[in-house]
C-alpha cells in the first residue's frame, strides 16, 4: 500500500522540526531572539501541520521521543536554572540540607568546603539571594545526577536529561490511555507529544514539569479504575515535584466524596511527609513559608492581569503595589477554585480533568509570573478536551524570550499585550462555541416520560 501523500509531507516536516531543535539546541544563545523566534517557528508550523493530519499515532509517538533525544547533550542554553538545581545536588551529595542555607553560606569566609560548590557556580546562580524552593522528589533527582556524575556539569545534566525524557515518554502513553478510556480521538496525544514549548523547556531546558505531569496523569489513571491509594500515593509524588497540583485537591474531593476523599488526604499527606521528613524542620518550613511569599509578593513576568492592575497602581498610587497586588491576586485564585469545586460531584476522570485545566487556567491569568513552561501542564490536561486555547498560548509564549535579548533582562511589554489579546480571543471564541453546543445538545435531549 503506498504512502499517503500527507504522511511523507508530515514526515518531512519532523526531519525539518529536528533541525530546527537541533539548531535551538547547540546553536543558538538566548540573546539571539530573532532565531530563537524564526526556528521555534519552523518547529510549530511542523508541529501545527503533522496534528492537523492523518498521521499514524505511534510514528508521532517515536518521532516525539525522538525528537527531545536532539537534546541530550545539550548544556540548556535558554535557562539557567539547572545551576541551582546542581548546586542542590552537590549540597545533597555533601550531606547538607539545601533547604536550610542561603548559597552564600557556602562561599562567606570560614564556610566549610563542599565538593564542587564554588563561587564560580555561585555566580552563575538566577537565584543567590534565595532559599532553595525545590520539592523532595525533584531534589532526589538532583542528588542522582550528581551522585552519577560528580564534578561534571554535562554529565549532571545529562542525567537530569534523561529522567526527565522517561516521564516525559510515560506521560505520553499515560495520556494516549486516558485519552482511549475517554472516547476521544487518540491523536489528541499528539497535542501534548509533539508540541514544540513541551520539547523545547522540559526536556531541552531542564524543566520539572515533566515529572509532575507524569505523576498527576498517572494518578488520573489510577483514579480511572478506583485504585485509590495508588492514585494518591502518585498525587503527593506530583505533589513532590512541583507543589501545584495542591490546587486540584479540591475538584478530587468533588470526584470522590468526603468519605473517600478523607481516606484518600490522608495517603497523600502520609507520602508527603515521608518525602519532606528527612529534609523538614521548623526553621525549613519558615525559609519555605518565606520563599512562596517573596513569590507572590515580588516575582513579576509575563503576566496579564496583574499587569493591567500594575500599571492602575502606577497611576493611583506612583509605585508598584505588587506586595499588595499579588496576595490579593493570590486569594482571588484561591476564591474562584474553591467556587468552581462547589458544583456536584464530578461524575468522570474527563471531567475532573477538564476543571482541573480550567483552576489552572484562572491560576495562570491571574498570577504574577508565567514563564513558558508553566503552560506544559495546562497543554496536558487540555489534550483530554477539545479545547486548543492552551496550543495557540504555547505558541505565542515564544515572545517572552524577547526579555533576554539584553543583560537588563527588559520585557517588551507590547509583545506581552500581543500574546494575551490573541489567547483571550481565541479562549472567547471557544467558550463561546462551546456553549453553543451544550445548548444544541440540551435541545435535543429527549424528553422524559413521566
């Protein structure tokens, strides 16, 4: 049988995406934002092209897993993150707490001495002034690469790589599962697998989303067949990874009741000890308390309402009113989950799914801070829908990337207002059509005899 015509072009458009992250990979510095921009567009266009098609789910699968192989040996050139999370690492593997000490601890004068930790890593650290914020189980995979790697930073990210390659790779199949056990089409997967934001800042950047997001559809799956306390033990490790899934909780309870949701705490709090108590103290929870409140109170990127309120501040009061703006932004998030987690019981896993992608949604409008890789999560859970708003924001996120352009780190805000007006249009109008259909279905239903 010959090949359709649309799969050699989508396979055609893969080979010309692996070089475009090939490039993005090993050749390109993040200053150079206009061939950041023209190659992550070469790569979406791919991407846009091979999930409009035909195209066999497990070539798209292989071709992912592939793809963020382009990586592998690539030292992150558009995040420095992985600097403290090595720095973690070695603290670890030296046997110091990396929750209790600021860096410069490790570089004032009379500091004990620790393998690898030195003031030339210390500069090169995004966060000097800051206590590590890092959950447990993102920690124990620093701890890994430098334990399999000690002293070579190439070697540590490479095994950071790696493991975040394999939850990336289950998380695919995780979703490709749901994804049949929901009656949806199965290359909805591809949404997720193949888009160029997921590829480029999880697996090429060094981001632990991918581990979170493998536990938190790991444990949708579980959930979907009533395995309870393999769902929450995989919960608090997405919970370990990153702390944002603590936002989901609420929409759980409406999915399982209150007996079974208590059962169902009570494993997820147990598990998130066991993983914090090596590590936890009073003094860790104050610095930890103290790093999510500076969060909320001073980081600022890429946001959308907050700086539409940033800039009625400026004119109201002549200074930035962050410190009062972001908790306020904070609390409303909080409100507005717990409202939408008041409807009846959430009969289904794609309809926990679909209000856990909606919290997100409002967590991510109304925060402080969005970088790029904050939307994998949102793409994940978005793939069990028919919603694409989250694809278009992948796409248009690229722009942020504009900041770098210059040491002073400057956002150029009129790409930050080109990026949001284009998602909320394209949100509007699905919401908007979506409607129109539930009322279309709701005509339609037959009437009931009575």
């Amino acid at each position: 049988m010959a090949t359709p015509k649309s799969s050699i072009f989508g396979y055609l458009a893969l080979g010309a995406s692996a070089v475009a992250y090939a490039v993005l990979a090993y050749a390109t510095p993040r200053t150079e934002f206009t061939h950041i921009l023209a190659w992550f567009a070469v790569a979406f266009a791919a991407y846009i092209y091979v999930t409009q098609q035909r195209f066999n789910v497990v070539h798209g699968l292989a071709a992912a897993v592939l793809l963020r192989m382009v990586f592998l040996f690539a030292v992150p050139a558009l995040s420095d993150d992985y600097f403290r999370f090595i720095w973690d690492g070695r603290l670890l593997a030296a046997g110091y707490n990396p929750y209790l000490y600021l860096p410069q601890h490790f570089i004032s004068s009379g500091a004990p001495e620790v393998a690898g930790i030195s003031r030339q890593l210390f500069e090169l650290l995004n966060s000097q002034g800051y206590y590590s914020v890092y959950p447990p189980v993102s920690q124990g995979v620093f701890w890994l690469a430098v334990k399999l790697s000690p002293g070579n930073v190439l070697g540590s990210i490479v095994v950071m790589r790696l493991v975040l390659l394999l939850a990336d790779a289950g998380s695919m199949l995780l979703l490709w599962r749901l994804l049949r056990k929901m009656a949806l089409p199965e290359k909805y997967v591809l949404l997720y697998a193949l888009n160029p934001l997921v590829i480029l800042e999880l697996t090429g950047n060094l981001h632990f989303e991918a581990l979170m997001i493998f536990f938190l559809l790991l444990a949708l799956y579980q959930l979907y067949y009533n395995r309870h306390i393999l769902s929450a033990v995989a919960f608090s490790l997405a919970i370990g990874s990153k702390l944002l899934p603590l936002m989901f909780l609420p929409f759980v309870l409406r999915k399982l009741g209150p007996l079974r949701f208590t059962y169902y705490s009570l494993v997820v709090a147990l598990v998130l000890l066991a993983q914090f108590y090596p590590l936890l103290n009073e003094e860790v929870l104050q610095h930890i308390i103290r790093s999510v409140n500076l969060y909320f109170q001073k980081f600022e990127f890429n946001a959308s309402v907050y700086y539409l309120l940033r800039w009625l501040g400026f004119r109201l009061a002549g200074y930035n009113m962050i410190a009062l703006i972001g908790p306020l932004l904070s609390i409303a998030t909080l409100v507005t989950i717990l409202s939408m987690a008041s409807v009846k019981k959430l009969g289904s896993i794609r309809r926990l799914a679909g209000y856990m992608a909606a919290a997100l949604s409002v967590y991510l409008i109304l925060a402080t801070t969005v970088h790029p890789w904050y939307l994998s999560t949102l793409l994940a859970l978005t793939a069990m829908s028919h919603f694409r708003f989250a694809v278009t924001w992948s796409g248009l996120s690229i722009l942020t990337y504009a900041t770098y352009r210059t040491p002073a780190y400057r956002e150029d805000l009129t790409l930050v207002a080109l990026e949001y007006t284009l998602v909320f249009l394209w949100l509007t109008v699905e919401l908007y059509l979506y409607r129109q259909r539930r009322q279309h279905a709701n005509l339609n239903e037959p009437l009931s005899n009575n």
